[in-house]
C-alpha cells in the first residue's frame, strides 16, 4: 500500500507543479511572437491551473496524508508539518491569485489589443504590474515547491 501511494504521491506531484515551471518559458516565448498571442497563452496557463494545477493539489496532499498514516510518520516531524503547509499555500494561490490575475490579464491585453486595431499593440502599464507580479508570485511559488521536495528527500 505504501509503494502504491508513494507512486501516486510522486507522480501528482510532477504532473501538477512540473507544469509550472514552464510557464515562464511559454510567456517568453508568447511575448516573441507578439503582444496579440499574449491572451492566448494566459488562458491556456489559466486552464491548466483550473484543471491540473488546483485538481492536482488536492491529489498531492491526500497521497501524502496516506504515506504519514501508512508509512508510520508523524504530522508532528517538522519536515511533514512544513511540506503539508507549502501544498496548502501553494493550493491557496492558485486559486486566489494564479486563476484571478490571469483572468484579468487576459482582459488588459485585450483592452490593449483593441485599442490598437490592426496597428501595433503597446501593452499597458497596469498589464506590465500586473504581468510583474504574477512572475514575482511564481517565483515564490517555484522555490515553496522546491523547499518542500528538499524536505521530501531529506527528511530533515
């Protein structure tokens, strides 16, 4: 039971936050091509939070309260304690802050786009904060995923 759940455990972990690291990538490679793919990119990120990302949290942490129970842990050793708290915030911004700011992106590039007709888009500047932050908070989020995969393996 316990392999079963460990499998389970490590592949919900790199199915939901491996994806997230290539998002910076993506917005890199969306802003190369043009400010009108911009949009596009941020609702496909916005879809894969809603439906892998958010989903996949749940999965994480019911995984890993199966290998505490199974496994003979405690929810009192600290590196258990620390990496349940990283998957509840990392869960927390996604759906407070990783969904939302995308949806309001997606609408400032296409107020954006709008305003540009068929000329040439200058995103604005409540789209650059806006874009600045989400990169800020991914970074966040990114390190929280790899301080608790040190816990993880460690075990400290």
């Amino acid at each position: 039971m316990y392999e079963a759940l460990l499998v389970v455990h490590i592949l919900a972990v790199i199915i939901t936050f491996g994806v997230t690291f290539t998002y910076p990538v993506w917005e890199v490679a969306a802003r190369r091509d043009g400010a009108r793919s911009i949009p596009y990119y941020l609702r496909v990120n916005r879809m894969l939070d809603r439906r892998v990302t958010s989903p996949g949290v749940g999965v994480v942490l019911l995984a890993g309260i199966g290998l505490v129970l199974v496994g003979g842990f405690s929810f009192g050793d600290p590196w258990i304690s620390a990496a349940l708290l990283i998957v509840i915030v990392l869960g927390g911004l996604a759906g407070a802050f990783f969904i939302p700011n995308a949806t309001k992106l997606i609408e400032l590039a296409e107020r954006d786009i709008a305003a540009a007709g068929s000329g040439e888009v200058t995103l604005s500047e409540e789209f650059e904060r806006g874009a600045k932050l989400r990169a800020r908070v991914g970074g966040f989020a990114g390190l929280l995923v790899v301080v608790a995969l040190v816990l993880m393996v460690v075990k400290p």
